[in-house]
C-alpha cells in the first residue's frame, strides 16, 4: 500500500508544468512550478513545517506550545495544519482588513483568531504587531515564528524548492523567476540553484510597482503576499541578478488569463510573477529554461481579481470587459 503517514508528509515535491498560450509568443520553453498542489494550499507549508521543526529541536517549542504569529493567509494556514499534526496550539493575530473567509479558514484548521484594527500606527498597544508581541510575553510556552527574520524561511527553500526544481529540469534551468515577499522563497531556493549550477542560473525578482525591492518608496499595490515597504532579514540581498517591477493591471490580468487559458487558477501574486517571467522570456532564446513559482491558488481571490466589479472599481477592465494593462488590452 501505499500512502503517507500524515498530511505534513505530503508538503512538497509539486509538479512542473509547461506554459503553452501564454508563452506562445516567447521562445523559451516557460515551465510553472506549482505550489497550491500543497495540502495547506500554497508554498507556505514548506516554511511552516521546517520553522516548526527547527523550534522543536532548539526548544524554543515544546509539548503542549502555542505558536503565535501576526498573519492573516498562507503561512497561518501551513502554521495551523502542522501545529494540529503535533499537538500545538494557534493563535494568529491579524488586522481587520483582513476578509472574514480567510479567519474563517484558520478557524476551520482549529486556530484561534484575534482580529486587531488596521487604523492603528504599528507602535499603538491595539496594533496587531503590539498585540503579537503582548501574546508571546503572556502566553506560557509561546513562541513566534516570524517569517521575516527566521533563517529557516530560506532554508526551507533551499532545502526542498530549489533540489526539486534542479531534479524536475535535469540541471536544465536556466533563469528561475519568483515574486518577493519575505524573500524566503527566492533567497533559499535562488542560493541553492546558483550554487549547484556554478553561478550560471540566473535568478530574477517579480516585485510590485512601488515596492522596496524594486526601488519603490513602499507606496500601496493591491496585489497581496509580496513586496514589501521595509527590507527584512529573510531576503538575501546578494542573490537576485536582477528585479522586474510589475503593475497591479498587468499581475491581474495575467492572473486571469493563466485561469483562463492554462486552467490554472491561482493567485495574483502568480500573475505577477508570470508577467515578470514573460518579459524575461521575451530576451532569451530556444535554449533557455525558465522556471517561474505559483505560490498559491486563486480561491482566495474569487471576490476581487476574479470578479468584474472588482476589477472595474480600479479600472483594471475595459469596457467589454478584457482584462486592460495600460492600452494594451488581452
Ligand atoms: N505570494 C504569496 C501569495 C505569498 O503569500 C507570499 C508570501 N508572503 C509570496 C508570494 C512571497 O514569498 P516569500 O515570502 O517567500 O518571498
């Protein structure tokens, strides 16, 4: 028989899959990496499970522990599905803003929810970052993760994105392209393929127009999950060669169009990370190999980037209802 001893056993080992409409104009062959096959549903559970394991062996987590951590999406839900496989307790602490389908979704996987006012300044006792930090100091046996400075972010990807990217393409790749967030998912699994290849995988950034990584000032973009307004310690600022900047316009219409086109529904970071992949692929040639990361599914997103009214608020559709990125319309 053959089956796995738990769900956390299934992280991981996510397919390639080759780009066929929407690479039909550039000439290397574009293959995504597709991470909502994950159980929790995105890349997040490759960091939640190594972060976890980490904290056990040093123990910083111990039997009976709660984990506590200021976030609202993926990585709370790669948090909760592991934390239930070992008997951990959750409690995430996340703005107001935030939907009330993505707090029911970590309610579902039996994490506790506090929600904190978004109006607040991150140094008001009621912010959720103060709130995060008051749980920690009260909870007995807490302990915080934090993505943005835990060294097992990175590693995670180095440890498993990175030699299944190497092993799925036979050390063909030639360019890996992936969105920027805490930078986990690019410093690990960039600094892992540069180093099997010798230097000669070139690694490139997909950023939102306005955020730091790509020379923004941190102003706001409405796609979720990457760029940042600060500069954390997950990211490795010595292995992208390169960070393409890309609109919200042209990341939502990419996004619909690999739905569309490529069955694949994910989300809008995976659109800009494809858009950034495809004006990549544009200077290379027939014996490049580009790998671009999906890192999680489009669900999440049905309310806005699936939806027209949504989309039409921000005059991100014309009017007979195609996607627009500037005058250009797909
Ligand atoms: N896309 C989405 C939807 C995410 O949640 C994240 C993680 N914040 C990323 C991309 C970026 O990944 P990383 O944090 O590893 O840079």
């Amino acid at each position: 028989m053959r089956y796995a001893q738990s769900v956390v056993d299934l992280i991981g080992h996510t397919p390639l899959v080759k780009l066929g409409p929407l690479a039909a104009d550039v000439a290397p062959l574009v293959l995504a990496k597709v991470e909502y096959v994950n159980p929790g549903g995105s890349v997040k559970d490759r960091i939640a499970t190594r972060m976890i394991t980490a904290a056990e062996e040093s123990g910083a987590l111990r039997p009976g522990g709660t984990i506590v951590e200021p976030t609202s999406g993926n990585t709370g839900v790669g948090l909760a599905l592991v934390a239930q496989q070992r008997g951990y307790r959750c409690v995430f602490v996340c703005p107001d803003k935030v939907s009330e389908d993505k707090r029911n979704v970590l309610r579902a996987y039996g994490a506790e929810v506090v929600v904190c006012p978004t109006a607040v300044a991150p140094e008001d006792p009621q912010s959720y970052y103060s709130v995060s930090d008051r749980l920690v100091r009260e909870i007995p046996g807490a302990w915080k993760p934090d993505q943005y400075s835990n060294p097992n972010n990175p590693r995670s990807h180095y440890e498993t994105t990175g030699p299944e990217i190497w092993a799925d393409t036979e050390g063909r790749i030639t360019h890996f392209v992936t969105g920027v967030g805490t930078g986990g998912t690019i410093s690990g699994t960039g600094r892992y393929l540069k180093e099997v290849s010798n230097g000669r995988v070139q690694v490139i950034g997909a950023d939102p127009e306005g955020s730091v990584y790509s020379g923004g000032t941190g102003r706001p973009y409405l796609v979720e999950g990457v760029g940042e307004d600060f500069w954390p310690s997950a990211y490795d600022q010595s292995v992208a060669d390169e960070i393409i900047a890309v609109s919200d316009a042209e990341s939502f219409a990419t996004t619909r169009r690999l739905a569309r086109e490529e069955g694949l529904l994910v989300g809008g970071s995976c659109g800009m990370a494809v858009a950034a992949a495809l004006q990549l692929a544009g200077r290379l040639t027939a014996d490049d190999v580009v790998v671009v990361l999906l890192p999680d599914g489009g669900r999440g997103y049905l309310s806005k980037i699936f939806s027209d009214d949504w989309m039409s608020s921000y005059g991100f559709l014309s009017s007979d209802g195609e996607a627009t990125v500037g005058d250009i319309v797909r």
